[in-house]
C-alpha cells in the first residue's frame, strides 16, 4: 500500500487508478447520489483504506477508504476520522476493513 503526506494527494492517486465516484457514508450503506446507487454491506468491497492525522488540529483528521462494487463501480469515501462510527449499524463498521479476500 502506499504512503501518502496529504488526503488531496491520495484521492488524486486513487482517482487516477480509477476509483473516479464519490460514495457518501449512510449507517447501513455507502450511496453514490449521480450514479443512484446505493450499496448494501454484502455489496461492496474495501480495497484500501488510509489514515490522516491533523497536524496542528485533531478535527482535521480523516479516513480515507477505496470502494469497489460487485458490480465493478469505484469510488471514495472520506469521513472525518470515526465521526460517523456510532451510527453505523455492525454490519458496515465490519465491512469498512480492507477486504483481503478480494484484492486485485
């Protein structure tokens, strides 16, 4: 995996190599709102995930997870680091690791 100073800097990578949509973090799914897409837990893999700390402010920190469809759709999640961790049901905090079994 690589390493990374900045989150722009990731998502520029990770863009790049083609996780091009922007999924937004629900409690019992990740939605990409262009596409009208919303993906379940069993439907969705994490191929990456990297971790930002803020330097000089701990609010600036942030998660930074690479997401791959069954279907074969790649995109991003950011979300400030654990901000949404009490409103995810078990299900998604389970699925929000990187999927070993599924890397390309």
């Amino acid at each position: 995996m690589k390493n990374f100073e900045t989150l722009s800097e990731a998502i520029q990578d990770l863009k790049a190599r083609g996780y091009e949509n922007d999924f937004n973090l629900h409690p019992e799914w990740i939605e990409c709102s262009p596409l009208n897409l919303i993906l379940p837990p069993a439907k969705f893999h994490v191929d990456e995930v990297y971790r930002f700390e803020g330097a000089n402010d701990p609010d600036d920190s942030a998660i930074l997870f690479a997401i791959r469809s069954d279907d074969g759709v790649k995109g991003i999640v950011v979300d400030a680091y654990g901000a949404y961790a009490d409103s995810l049901t078990e299900e998604m905090i389970k699925r929000l690791s990187i999927d070993k079994d599924t890397l390309h």
